[in-house]
C-alpha cells in the first residue's frame, strides 16, 4: 500500500500544523527569486481554502513536518506587503501583526524589531493564526501614529501596530525583548479601552466621587478628526499597558457623546483628560506617545492644573452650548449666511430709496393734473 504523507494520522502536533502553513505561506514569497512572488502565497491560501476541515489538517500536518526538516526554511526576514496587499489582509484576516519600516532597507530600529518578530513568529502564529508581515507605508504609518513629529519632511518611525479585528494596537515596549512581545500580542487580543457615552459615563467613572472605579484617561473624539484616529493606536497600547490597574476611555461627540463633551468644556479635538479622586487634570503637551501619556497617568498630571468635576449642563444650557459649537465649527456656513444677509438688506434698503425718489414726482404730476 503506498504511503500518502497527507494521509497520517493526527496527533499532538496537528496543532502546529495551520501554524506551519501559514509561515510556510509567507516565507515562499522570501524563497522566491522571481518578482511577484507574493502571487505565490496567495495561491497557497487559495489551495488551503479549498480543502475540507480533515484534509487541510492532514496537509498542514506534512507541511509542519517538511519544515522540521528544514530549519532555514523559516527565512530571515518577514513577507514584504505593498499598501494595497495590506489594506486587504487587514479585512480577510482578523489578527495581522504588521512591522513599519522607516526605509525600504529596514535597517536599525526595524531590523532590531523584525528579528525579535521573527523569533516568535511561529508562536505568534500558532496562538493566534495571524499574519506577520512587514511593510514602508508612509499613508499607513500616518493613520496609525508612525509619523516623526516636529519634521519639516514626514517620516516614518520603525514600529509594530497589532491589528485586532480592524482596531490597532501600538506596541511601545523593548525592541529586543521577544518573550514580551509575544506576552502583550496574547494579553491583548481585545481591546482595553471602553467606550464611553452620555448614558453611562458616569455611572461607569463615577466621575463626580471618584470613590469606586479608579483613575480614567479619556479620550474626547468627534466625527472628521485625522488626528483622531492617528491617536488610537496610541492610546490601545496606554490601555494595553495599563490593564487591570488604571482605565482608558473614548468619548465620541458625535455619536452619543455630545452632552459629556460639552458638560467637560471639550472645545479641541483630540482632547485627553484625566478623572482622579474627584478632580479632573487636562493633557496639554505637545507629545502624544505612549510613554508620556503613561507618566501623565501614574505621576505627570500633578503638574496639571486640577480642576473640578463640573455638574451636568441644563438641558437649555446644553443646547445653547450646542448651537455655540456648531457656529464656531462651521464658519463657512455662517460667513455665507452673514452674507447672504447683508446682500439682502442692501437690496432692501436699495428699493426703499427708490421709492422715496419716486413719490415726490408722483405728487407733483398729481397737482398738475388738477
């Protein structure tokens, strides 16, 4: 009877087998000499799709064991993705792990970072079924808070961003330090940060007492802010870092977070604001990484001006606020409408002269007449 390697039975190390796939599926683009290699791995995707729950473990199976036997064939380097390439893991899959690389090279800081991803890469993979990729994105680095603040000319800094289900996740820890990497990727499969409301914000801080929740760093978003969403991925790793000991929170204003917003006095966006024991400190610094937002949360809000905890608006008060807002947002619109007024008031006044001019004349040939 011949032997069929996909055929073996399955044992203990069946669970390493969809693990083995997966980084046998993005080494063959690093194995490749042609250009397009990435194709490559694409049709190994597409070939596992296809295949019935049994036999893509029997096939993972002898992967995992060709690859035993061939040690270096793990490569040194991560897969290669274009900005397009991503943007597509990142809706099929629901872990990506992805390195940004400063320069096209990946040279200092990135090499540091894509050796120790490397390290851990199949145990990442195994946790997690997750791809681990490496890409030079300036549009991508952007959105995820990977642009050198302070430059004349945007530049990329080396970093890792952890994809959960489309929200990402900054990691700010060592650079050479494997085993904690790995610890905050499987610590963090979800998000830390709560999101916040006018229903249940208090009620979740307990802002006003400061008595039973512990200290909240908060978030204050609206609709249309860049340097909103370029923050997010800083503020998951504060929270990831802070899990079980403080609270990271995002209030949205223009979901159902208006009446918080206004009764905070929340003018800028994006604004942090830190609730403690009953009083409120405002972030006013001009950096915006993890590290010192951290400090801010642990020691660095005593040097904050503490304000506080300010009683919810009247409903009248909330909505002139409101109105208060909108004009200040939208000074285009009012511009128009101030002129708008003004042309039509000069239109006005323009038909009220002509008519006085013309009532004496009026008069006049009356008499004649007469």
């Amino acid at each position: 009877m011949a032997c069929d390697p996909l055929m073996a039975e399955e044992g203990t190390v069946v669970s390493s087998g969809y693990s083995a796939f997966i980084i046998l599926r993005q080494t063959l683009s690093e194995m490749a000499p042609i250009a397009g290699s990435t194709s490559v791995s694409r049709l190994a995707s597409q070939l596992m799709s296809t295949m019935s729950g049994s036999r893509r473990k029997q096939l993972s199976l002898f992967l995992f064991a060709f690859l035993l036997g061939f040690p270096g064939a793990l490569g040194s380097s991560l897969e290669v993705m274009e900005e397009d390439e991503i943007k597509q893991l990142l809706v099929d899959e629901k872990y990506v792990v992805i390195l940004f690389s400063d320069t096209p090279e990946c040279t200092g800081k990135c090499k540091d970072l894509e050796d120790t991803l490397i390290a851990v890469r199949e145990d990442i993979v195994e946790s997690l079924n997750a791809w681990v990729v490496r890409t030079h994105s300036p549009a991508l680095a952007k959105q995820y808070g990977l642009i050198a603040a302070g430059e004349e000319k945007p530049k990329i800094e080396a970093g890792i961003v952890f994809v959960r289900s489309g929200i990402p996740m900054l990691y700010n820890g060592p650079a050479d330090d494997d085993e904690f990497l790995l610890h905050m990727f499987v610590s963090n499969l979800d998000s830390a940060v709560k999101s916040l409301g006018d229903s249940n914000f208090e009620h979740e801080t307990q802002a006003s007492t400061g008595a039973t929740t512990g200290d909240w760093l908060v978030l204050f978003t609206r609709a249309g802010c860049e340097r909103c969403t370029h923050l997010r991925a800083t503020v998951e790793a504060v929270a990831a870092s802070m899990r079980n000991r403080k609270n990271v929170a995002i209030v949205d204003r223009d979901t159902d977070g208006g009446q918080t917003t206004r009764r905070f006095g929340v003018k800028d966006f994006p604004s942090l604001v830190l609730f403690r024991l009953g009083r409120l400190y405002r972030y006013d610094l001009p950096i915006l990484d993890a590290k010192t937002l951290e400090a801010f949360m642990t020691d660095g809000f005593r040097n904050a001006r503490a304000e506080e905890i300010p009683h919810p608006k009247t409903p009248f008060d909330d909505f002139t606020e409101q109105c208060a807002d909108w004009l200040r947002e939208n000074p285009s619109i009012v511009n128009a409408v101030l002129f708008a007024g003004a042309g039509l008031m000069l239109v006005v006044l323009m038909a009220a002269a002509g008519f006085k001019k013309s009532s004496p004349a009026t008069k006049k040939e009356s008499k004649k007449k007469k």
